[in-house]
C-alpha cells in the first residue's frame, strides 16, 4: 500500500505536461511492473483478466529458474568442484555477469526505442535477457554477450516494430550472430570448463568428434554432463515445461511435436544404418537429452509470437523443428548441434505453414457448402 501511494504520489511528474513527462513511457513500464495496471472497460464486449504481458513473462522467467539453478551448480561441478554450495556458489558468480549484461544492454535499448517512439515498454525482453545467458558458453566473453543482446534486440525486434512483431525468437538470434560471428569463443574443445580450470568441449561436441559416450543416460537426463546453463538439465527444464504446461503459457502441441519430430528421425536414421558416430554409439533418444533440443523444444519452439498460431500448424511446425535439428546433426557432423538452426529457419516458415493450413480450411468449407446446396 505504502509503494502503491509513492508512485501515485509521484505520477504526475512524469505524466504529459509534467517536468519529466518526456519519461513517461519508462515510467509506464516501472508502474505495470510493479502493479497490475487498474483502467477497466465500461462497456461492450472485452476480455477481463487480471493478467497481462508482464505476469505471461513473468511465468516463463519462473519455468526457467530450475534450468538455470541446476545450470550454475553445474557450471561448478564441470568445474571440479564436488560440494553443492560451493559448486552452485562458483556457477552464480560466474553467471551473474551474464545476466546483468544481457539485461543491461537490452532493457537500455528497449527503453531508448520506447521513448524515441513515445509508445508504452514492451515486456518481451523480461525473457530474453535471462535466455541469452542460459544458451550462452559460461566461458563466452562479457562484450560478446553485450554484442549479441544489442544485436538481437536491434536488428531481430526493434526493426520490425518490437514485441509481438519480431519474425525470429530474440534469444536465439543472439546466439546466431555471437556464433558465426565469433565462432572460436562459441563452439569447439575451449568453451566449456572442466576439472582442473581446462577447457573442454560440451557434451554434444564430444560425442560428435570422439564417438564415446562419457556419461550415462541418467547422468544425461540429470544434467551433470558439460553444457550451456539452460541446456544442461532435462529434468530441470522438464519441471518448466510442467509449469508453462499447467498455466497455459505454452503449446502442448508444439512441445509434443518437436520431441516427436526428433525421436522420428533419430531412430530413422538408426534404422537405416547411416555411417555417423552420434547415431553408432548412442541410442537414438540421446539426441533429445543432450545439447540444446530439450530446452529449446520447452522454451524457444514455443514462442507464441515466432511460432505456428493454428492448432494444424503447431503440429507440422514442431514436428519439422526436431526434424530438422536431428538431421542438421548428423548430415553434418562438423555441425554437431542443430536446434537453433532448425528454430530459425522454422519461425521464418511458419507464417508460410499457417497460410497454407487457412487456405485448406476455406477450400474445405466451401466444398461443404457446395455439396450442401
């Protein structure tokens, strides 16, 4: 009660006509943060509904808490560190600075926009400023990150409107200019730490490159394998899926379907005997437990502003997106990891996809109403 009367008491300064009025639209997005916003309808037909974009983020930022917990102890024990506390302590204080960064660079950038444009602050960045630094090498420099986010927010939101108008997943894009620009400091045997303060490969690297698997199926699903921080853990992200699954955030759908998608191609080609070390010397469901596919299934696939919007098209985009990640990896060994690829190039078609699933839908109505004249 007592922040809810400081703000109103405050308002009027930032308000048109106010000393600091020019700040109105960062002052918005201070009080929505804070407060749900209190206008309501007076008349005709609308929605009501104590949520907003804030709470739907919000949500998210939660079902991520689990990957990224687990993340940082991880990042510790990588480490040779074998105590929890200490092992999640030396994980937080390597990843806090990730975390500032991102959301430092991107909530400026988000701000800047919002003033020039005099247009209210858009909530989307709430959840890319915490996915960059989970799908970002721990090892990755600070500049980078800052680069990337400013990259994403700039050129992958900003230039197409910003939130709800982007054509690609932010986070996603962050991590495809930081990788095939700066390439050595995102991918290979140096970007992830290992015991003794070396350097080694992530888990899926190695598996690709040496054929032997060095840790158990159990190890895998669990997460104590080398990794980004979101990426490490599927029984961690599997309790975030549980979270977007039961509040509606996410799409069961395209959830279903991505894993679907994956599992199909994996054991096809195991089935047919292709010559790859990642299909050899692992069973087919080691490609949904190690890399990024299970995170990205959970969190990036089902981005309801990037992804497929009819129930039809969830089903085909989803199941293309695993599709595409299993064969990117073993088509192209040099490529081990496939998922961000297949995400991208899925959110580019899956305008395309809904088109065509509207148009079978007209087309089957019209013959209904032909057959019934």
């Amino acid at each position: 009660m007592g922040l809810r009367q400081i703000v109103d008491k405050i308002k009027p300064t930032f308000s048109e006509g106010g000393k600091l009025g020019f700040l109105h639209s960062t002052f918005e997005g201070f009080e929505t943060f804070l407060f749900v916003p209190n206008t309501t309808t007076q008349r005709g037909a609308h929605i009501r509904d104590c949520n907003d974009i804030k709470r739907v983020m919000i949500v998210v930022v939660l079902a991520l808490v689990p990957a990224l917990l687990f993340g940082m102890y991880n990042i510790g024990y990588q480490s040779g560190i074998e105590e929890i506390l200490p092992a999640f302590w030396f994980g937080f204080l390597k990843m806090l600075p990730m975390i500032i960064v991102s959301y430092v660079t991107g909530l400026a950038i988000e701000f800047a926009f919002a003033q020039k444009r005099k247009h209210e602050i858009n909530e989307g960045f709430l959840v890319s400023g915490l996915l960059i630094p989970m799908i970002m090498p721990i090892s990755v420099p600070l500049w980078i990150v800052a680069l990337s986010t400013a990259f994403a927010v700039i050129i992958g939101k900003e230039v197409f409107g910003g939130t709800g108008m982007n054509v690609f997943n932010p986070a996603l894009l962050a991590r495809a200019f930081a990788f095939f620009a700066y390439t050595p400091k995102m991918s290979g045997e140096a970007v992830w730490y290992a015991a003794d303060g070396q350097t080694g490969a992530t888990a899926l690297e190695q598996l690709a490159t040496t054929g032997e698997m060095k840790w158990s199926v159990m190890e895998a699903f669990i997460g104590r394998i080398p990794g980004s921080v979101g990426e490490t853990s599927t029984a961690a992200i599997l309790i975030g899926a549980a979270i977007l699954l039961f509040t509606g955030v996410a799409s069961w759908r395209i959830m279903l379907s991505v894993f679907a998608g994956g599992l199909a191609f994996a054991y096809l080609f195991q089935a047919v005997g292709v010559d790859i070390t990642m299909i050899d010397d692992a069973p087919a469901y080691y490609h949904l437990l190690v890399g990024g596919f299970a995170f990205g299934a959970v969190f990036m696939a089902t981005d309801p502003v990037t992804s497929a919007q009819t129930n039809c098209g969830k089903w085909i985009y989803g199941f293309m997106v695993g599709a595409l990640a299993v064969i990117i990896r073993v088509i192209n060994p040099a490529y081990p990891e496939g998922m961000m690829l297949s995400i991208l190039f899925m959110n580019a078609l899956a305008p395309l996809i809904d088109y065509f699933v509207v148009e079978r839908n007209i087309a089957r109505r019209k013959k209904l109403i032909k057959n019934v004249k």
